[in-house]
C-alpha cells in the first residue's frame, strides 16, 4: 500500500527501499489475497480488502464469504470459475475445456487444490482424478471429472438455473468466468460472453 500511494517502503532485513518511479496512478488501492484454506481466507479478510478463490464449491462459497468477511464488512470475494451454458454445452470443447482445467488443478498443483477439493467432500473424486492422472496422463484424469463436480465448480446449466444460481450467491461474492481462447473456437466464445451477459442482467 506504501508503494502503490508512492511512499517508500523498506522490507525488514534488507537494505535499500523500493519506490514508485512515476506519480502514483491514485490515491488508494484494493488489494485482494488469492486464498485456498480457511486460515488463509480469514487472513485475506485481515490484511486485503478480500480474496480471490478458484475451485472453490459453490455449495460451500457462503462459508468463504463468511470466513473473509469475519473482521469486517464491505470485504469481496471474487470467485473464478467455468461457465457453460446448457444452450452450448453440446458443443464438446466448452465441456471438455472446463474438466481439462478442474483436472489440470487437481492433479498437477501440488496438494493445494485437491486438498481443498477433498476437503469439500469430494475425497473419492480426486483420488480418482490423481489417479487417473498417474496413469493415464492429462486426457484421463479429465475423464474423472465426474458431473457432480462439474456442477459444483462451474457455472452449469440453462439460462433461469444460472441465474439462480448467480442470486443466490452471498452478497460478497463476485463471479469472474474463465474463459480459454486457445481452445474454444471465437465464435462460441462470442456466444458464452453474450449468453453470460443475458443471465447476468448485462444487456436485454
């Protein structure tokens, strides 16, 4: 916050400062913690004006928002996460799009998301996705994803569903799709954008 306002800051234990070489661009600046755990959410709360989660259970985000929310009020919690809209679900690389990045996140991030994942009560899922992943590579752990969890950490379904789904999330929590243009052909991109866009009340 030091630097970013352009005072000097000088971490403890090292020589020298850092220090903006330009005007800064305002005058205050949000900052937001990437959080996995609920120590680290409640530290995100503490020290940032919120977090910012990937995989996390939709059935379970209201306890995210809660954990960051826990020292105070006006705290976010932006939520990244896969859309697929049932009007394209037919369409084979959004599905397949979505359970490569669940798959890529369980089986080859360490421990942190599938830990969080297994946590969440989806132990059996990732076992079978690590798994899979072991002996069969990428393709094969993908096909572990099962549609329970696919469910869970995604935005999937029709267009009221979706909706449904986007209201009934608490009030700090702010959705943020993800989206892959290396695999995804731009004209069902264009049409994910829009169809997001409707649901979300963005555009008639």
């Amino acid at each position: 916050r030091r630097v970013a306002s352009g005072l000097p800051y000088s971490p403890h234990g090292m020589e020298g400062r850092f220090k903006l070489f330009t005007e800064p661009a305002r005058s205050s600046l949000e900052i937001f913690i990437a959080a996995l755990g609920d120590s680290m959410l409640e530290r995100a709360g503490r020290s940032s004006d919120g977090a910012v989660v990937t995989l996390y259970p939709l059935s379970r985000i209201e306890r995210a928002a809660r954990l960051v929310s826990a020292s105070g009020k006006n705290k976010k919690v932006f939520m990244y996460i896969p859309f697929i809209p049932s009007s394209l679900a037919e369409h084979g690389a959004i599905i397949s799009e979505a359970k490569k990045t669940i798959a890529f996140y369980i089986s080859s991030m360490g421990d942190y998301y599938s830990s969080l994942v297994a946590k969440h009560g989806f132990e059996r899922e990732v076992e079978r996705i690590r798994k899979a992943h072991s002996t069969g590579g990428r393709k094969a752990a993908a096909e572990e994803v099962s549609d329970q969890l696919l469910s869970e950490l995604t935005l999937l379904g029709g267009r009221e569903e979706v909706k449904r789904k986007l209201n009934d999330l608490p009030r700090e929590v702010v959705p943020v799709i993800m989206l892959s243009p290396r695999t995804i052909p731009y004209d069902v991109l264009q049409k994910v954008i829009r169809e997001f866009a409707l649901v979300s009340g963005e555009v008639e």
